[in-house]
C-alpha cells in the first residue's frame, strides 16, 4: 500500500503514515527495509498489519535507483537500438499526496465507533470530540425512543412494571459505547497535551463532569506532541 509519512522521530525510531485507503499507521525502525532518512510528507510502500506498517520503503528512493539502473543500461546499450519515435519516460517527483479522512461531524462519530474503537493512544481535536457527543446523544435517543415504543406496544407502561425493553436496549448503548467514549475523552486530553489517565476525574462526582468540559473546551495544541501531529484539519 502506497502511504505519505506524517511523522518519523530519528531519536525515538517512531512514526505515522497516513495510507492510501485513509487510515494512519505507526512504524518503527526496525520496520524500514533499509536504514534511510525518513522526512515528512515522504511517499512510501508498505504493508499494513492491524493499525502497523511493515517493510515500509521511500517510493522517492526506489525511483531514483530504478532511475539510476535505467541510465546504466540506456548508456551500455548500442546507439540506435532506441524505436523510432520513442521517447524516454519523464520522471515526476514530488510530495505523495492521498485524499485526507472526511472531517464532518458524522465521520468523526462513525470512525469514534467503528476504527477507533479501541484507540486510546492518538489525538482527537475539538471538533472531533463535539461531533462525536451530538451523534452519540442522537443515537442514543433514537434507541430509548424505540425502547418507549416497543414497552408502549407491549403494554408495559399500563402495569407496574419495569419497561424492559427501554431499560434493556438503554443499558446495552451505554455498555456498547462505553469504550469508544472513554477512548474519545483520553484522545482529546492528548491533543491538549494532557495525559489520558486524567481521565479518570470523572469518577469524582459532578466535579468530574465539570473537568471533562473544561477540557474539551480548550483549543488542540497547535504543535507536534508524544501522542502523534496535530489532527488534520486544525490551522497551524
């Protein structure tokens, strides 16, 4: 898979890429095929193993070598073996460039519950973050309603008796979406510079919910830190 490099840290031996089919990869150094300076915005081949690149190698330098072997054996060649008419091909360098993730409120909620479903070590910005929470409460009323509905035609309100069916499919979102939301909250710590494991102000009662707003409040940290680049789509 074709990919552009986001960020490589010669010190640490850590980067990103971002792949062709929109989906960002960490690599390390021991993953290079062969021990090059990896710059940003850099065009590679690689490949992708669950969220890692494998035997990842600059598509600049495989270029310029094939460059090199095709100069050789062009000058090794006797004068006139060359068809009339044809030319040699033009070699285009340049930044790799690849269609960047959708940035709309729906993308970042459906990305929050599908392929970061686990991801607990990125960034998330500000807008990410919000357009998550407005999808999930969405959804979330949506299933309640169907809930209310389902108890309502059951005649579950006319006795007393619990509304399973509200109860039941409230209980299993929030048991569904428990992971993606924690997820979500130490993604946008990291983006603020802050550790995850703050996270857990939230068990403090109403204090907690407090501090979490506050800090999905505060704008993205407009630099590189540990947890990766600035989220794309964020003005530097």
């Amino acid at each position: 898979m074709r990919g552009e490099v986001l960020h490589y840290d010669e010190v640490q031996g850590f980067g990103f890429i971002a792949g062709a089919d929109g989906n960002r990869y960490t690599f390390r150094r021991e993953d290079l095929r062969r021990e090059t300076a990896m710059s940003n915005g850099a065009a590679v081949e690689f490949l992708p193993a669950d969220g890692q690149a494998r035997d990842v190698f600059s598509v600049a330098a495989q270029t310029a070598a094939a460059a090199v072997d095709a100069g050789a054996t062009a000058a090794s060649a006797p004068a006139g073996n060359t068809p009339a008419g044809a030319s040699p091909q033009a070699q285009h360098f340049g930044r790799f460039s690849e269609p960047a993730e959708p940035t709309d409120l729906w993308s970042y909620f459906w990305r929050g519950v599908t392929q970061n479903y686990f991801n607990f070590a990125s960034r998330a910005r500000r807008k990410e973050y919000w357009g998550y929470c407005l999808f999930w409460t969405i959804t979330l009323l949506v299933v309640v309603g169907i809930g209310v509905l389902a108890d309502a035609e059951m005649g579950n309100f006319d006795r007393a008796e619990v509304p399973a069916m509200t109860v039941g499919l409230f209980g299993l979102f929030l048991l569904a979406t428990f992971l993606p939301n924690l997820g979500m909250i130490v993604r946008r710590l990291h983006d603020i510079g802050l550790s995850g494991w703050l996270c857990l102000v939230i068990l403090i009662p109403t204090i907690g919910s407090l501090a979490i707003l506050v800090f999905a409040l505060i704008p993205t940290q407009a630099r590189e830190n540990q947890w990766g680049p600035v989220p794309v789509g964020v003005r530097v």
